[in-house]
C-alpha cells in the first residue's frame, strides 16, 4: 500500500545562533515524499524510501541562517552539528510515523 509520506507533520524547532545569544525560531514546513514506486516490503524499497525521507529532511533543515558564511571555524562546525541532528530526527521522526500511519 502506498501511502504518501508528509514530512512536514513534524514540528520542526531549530535554534537560530545570532552574535549575541541564541534565539529560537519556530518553522513549520512539508515535503511529500512520493512512495508509490516503492516495494516497501523488500530491502530495496526500504532503503530508498530511507534515502528519499533524508533528502526531504536535508531540505526541511536548511533555514536561511545556513546558506551564510560563517564567521568562524566554530561556526561551521556548531552549523554542521545542528544540520546533522535535524536530519537524523526529522528522519527517524518521519519514518516512525510512516509506519504507524
């Protein structure tokens, strides 16, 4: 059965560094995730569906703050840290739900 997977249920909260402190900036946002060409009963499927859920995530966890330059090596990193998180839960968040729903 396929089964439309919309990423954008999840609530996405990510800190947004400023110079002075952290602020935090709530964003709401959806990617669907198309599965009707997926066999998700095999191994295959399994891991594009995986594949295609991450790629969403990647797109849903670049705000606008990252698509700057850093003004530091600890800046890149800290970036790279939050972007990395945000893909791993939105994606495992997003594939709970898909098998549940």
């Amino acid at each position: 059965m396929a089964h439309p997977l919309i990423a954008s249920a999840l609530l996405v909260f990510l800190a947004v560094p400023s110079a002075f402190g952290a602020d935090f900036q709530q964003v709401s946002q959806q990617v669907v995730v198309p599965t009707a060409d997926l066999d998700l009963h095999s191994a295959a499927g399994k891991t594009e569906l995986r594949a295609r859920v991450a790629m969403a995530a990647s797109t849903l966890c670049r705000p606008d703050w990252m698509t700057r330059s850093p003004d530091s090596e600890f800046a890149v990193r800290y970036n790279h840290e939050i972007y990395r998180a945000c893909v791993g839960r939105l994606t495992d968040r997003a594939l709970a739900r898909f098998r549940t729903g």
